[in-house]
C-alpha cells in the first residue's frame, strides 16, 4: 500500500518549514505541533515524519517532549529523525513513543554501528534517509548542512547487501519549493533497487504527484509545504487515501 506520510519539523519546540534545508529560510508554521498532528490524524493518515532540526544541527536528540507528547495524544506512528547518532539515543527515542526511526549521519560515519541497529532492532524499525542533490549525487548528512562525498547509489547499495529494506530519499533542492518530486531520480532507485522499499520527500505540490510516485512503484511519499500553503487540501488528502 502507498503511504503518504507529513512532515513536522521541529525547531525550538515549535513547528516550522525550511526552503532546501536552509536554516535561514526558518518559516513558523505553528506554535502547536500537537495540533498540526491531530489534523493529519482526523483525516485518516496513519503516519508521521517527526523531523528535530535541533538534533539535527548538534548531533543528538534534543525534542523528545514533542515525540512524547504526539505519540501520547495521537494514534499516529512516529518516525522519528533529528541526530540520532548512539545506541542511547536509539532507545530513548523508542522509549518516548517512536514506532521508527530514519537516521543518515550515523549511517555515513559509522556504517557498522548502523548495519547493526538493523540487525539488533529489526528492518521494519531502522530506515535510512539517503539525500542528495541531482548537481552531484553526493549523500547529504547533519540536517543537509554537510556533503559526505559518498556517492549515493553506492550509498545504498552497501546497506541494502546487509539487510536494509526502507530508504527515504530527498532531492535536496526540490525540498519546500514545490517544483514537484524528482520522478526520474526515484526511478533510477527503483531500476536498480526492485526489492526496496523507497519513500520519496521533497517537491511535492499536488494528489497528482503522489499518484505518479505510486504509480513508480515506491512505498510512500513524504510531504509538507504543499499542505502548509493549502495547496493540497484536507478533503484531497481523505479522498486520496479511500483511493489507496
């Protein structure tokens, strides 16, 4: 089944939006993230990318109030992501309500401490997130801030030899433009990695685009802006999701 999943990111405790990861770009969303849940949760969505920009940018978990809380209050499953980086961290963020979590710094730095949270915790828990920009194809870590120099289908291809089964993958300049998803990026993916189970994120603007992305062939698509400036509606989202 095709997933859409919305993105909530998290900056000093309040939900906010960023243009191509840029922090200077920081635009207030909502002072509630709580709220912003809820509606994705009244609609019918399942869940949510819970995205801690503050552990992004220092390297740890820094909002596990707002993990905690949206898990507490909500049915939605949070997938959690934001300087995950120890095995601590990994069992704080499930202590505080996570069903999954998607890390990609950890994965670049250490990739036998990541193969092994794969293995310790289970494929359908530990997915990675592999970004990039079409310019190069370099994997993007540390909230996008830093190029790792590691090409990203060799990227995957390592941990999909060692059992990894779940990728979300960002075109880092489509991200909070709505220029729409690179479709030809996730089906050079899907070409070489059939059995994966592929997320795209970034561009979204339309129902259209998440039919397109189904129609390739991948698990889910991430979304956030387009939501945000009300460009695809509540009734659009319900309606999609009988559709699925």
């Amino acid at each position: 089944m095709f997933e859409i999943i919305p993105s909530i990111w998290i900056l000093n405790g309040k939900c906010v939006r960023l243009r191509r990861g840029d922090f200077n770009t920081e635009e207030l969303i909502s002072n509630n993230p709580l709220e912003i849940a809820q509606e994705f949760e009244n609609c019918g969505i399942q869940r949510v990318h819970l995205v801690d920009l503050d552990g992004a940018k220092r390297g740890e978990p820094k909002n596990y109030y707002m993990l905690r809380t949206i898990a507490a209050y909500t049915s939605l499953k949070v997938d959690f992501t934001g300087g995950v980086s120890t095995d601590g961290d990994v069992m704080k963020v499930f202590e505080h309500g996570a069903k999954t979590i998607t890390a990609s710094t950890v994965a670049v730095r250490s990739p036998e401490k990541f193969t092994q949270w794969i293995i310790s915790y289970g494929r359908e828990k530990i997915n990675m997130a592999a970004d990039t920009e079409p310019s190069d194809f370099k994997v993007k870590i540390r909230g996008w801030l830093k190029n790792a120099n590691i090409d990203l289908f060799d990227h995957i291809s390592y941990f999909y030899e060692r059992g990894l089964k779940y990728v979300k993958c960002s075109d880092v300049s489509r991200d909070g433009v709505m220029e729409g998803p690179n479709f030809e990026l996730y089906k050079k993916i899907r070409d070489r990695f059939p059995d994966l189970c592929l997320v795209a994120s970034g561009g979204v603007r339309t129902i259209d685009d998440f039919r397109k992305l189904k129609d390739l062939g991948l698990k889910g698509a991430v979304f956030g802006k387009a939501y945000y400036e009300e460009k695809i509606k509540i009734k659009d989202l319900e309606a999609f999701i009988k559709e699925c």
